[in-house]
C-alpha cells in the first residue's frame, strides 16, 4: 500500500482513496472546483447539516483520478485533540483502503494549516 500525504489541489491528486478530516476550528484542506474538490464542499456541508455524523466514504467512476474519498470529522470526537483524530482518522483510512483493496491513500493537507499535521497522519 502506497501512503502520500498531498498538499496539492484535489484537481492534481492521483490516487484511489482521498481521505479528509473536518474540524469545526481548523481547515486542514482546500477544495478546489473539480469533481473532488465538488464533492468535499458537498461533504462539508452535509456534516454542518448533520447529515452525517461521524464519516463519510463516497466512490467515483473509474475515469476519476481518485477512486474514493473517506471523509472524517472531528464533531463527536470531542475528548481528543486535533492532531489525535487526525491520527485515528489515518488509521481507520488504512483500514478502508484495505477493506476496499485500495493501494493508493492521499490524505488530503493543502490548507497552510493542514500542512502542520501532516506529522499526524503519516
């Protein structure tokens, strides 16, 4: 299994299985006009609607640079700091990819401040 951790643009990331983490007081990410980039706003938003609770795992067609994306948030995880939900989010994301036979994982930190835990997820 091939681990990345991306601080590119969604619309240049190559990889089967995106992974993002949201929390209410840090954007770790930015999501950019692509398909991907789309479907991360839409995700953000169904979590602030509380359409989702705890995450979110979405596949696209084959055509798709990305294969999948794993969304994570942080809102039911209040015991734990940042940088330990991005941890566990990285170890539940090995997890799916395994599950799913995903070989390529990019967890997504192009946000200025994404990029200081990129530590965590690695």
């Amino acid at each position: 299994m091939k681990i990345s951790l991306s601080t590119q643009s969604p619309s240049s990331l190559a990889a089967d299985l995106a992974v993002a983490v949201l929390d209410s007081g840090v954007n770790l990410f930015e999501a950019d006009d692509s398909r991907l980039g789309q479907a991360l706003r839409r995700a953000q938003e169904g979590f602030r609607q509380e359409k989702y609770r705890r995450e979110l795992f979405q596949t696209f067609d084959d055509s798709e640079n990305v294969k999948a994306l794993l969304v994570f948030s942080t809102s039911l995880s209040k015991s734990f700091d940042l940088a330990e939900n991005v941890k566990i989010a990285a170890a539940k994301a090995l997890s799916y990819a395994a599950d799913y036979g995903l070989s390529r994982v990019a967890f997504l930190l192009n946000h200025p401040e994404g990029a200081r835990h990129a530590g965590n997820a690695g």
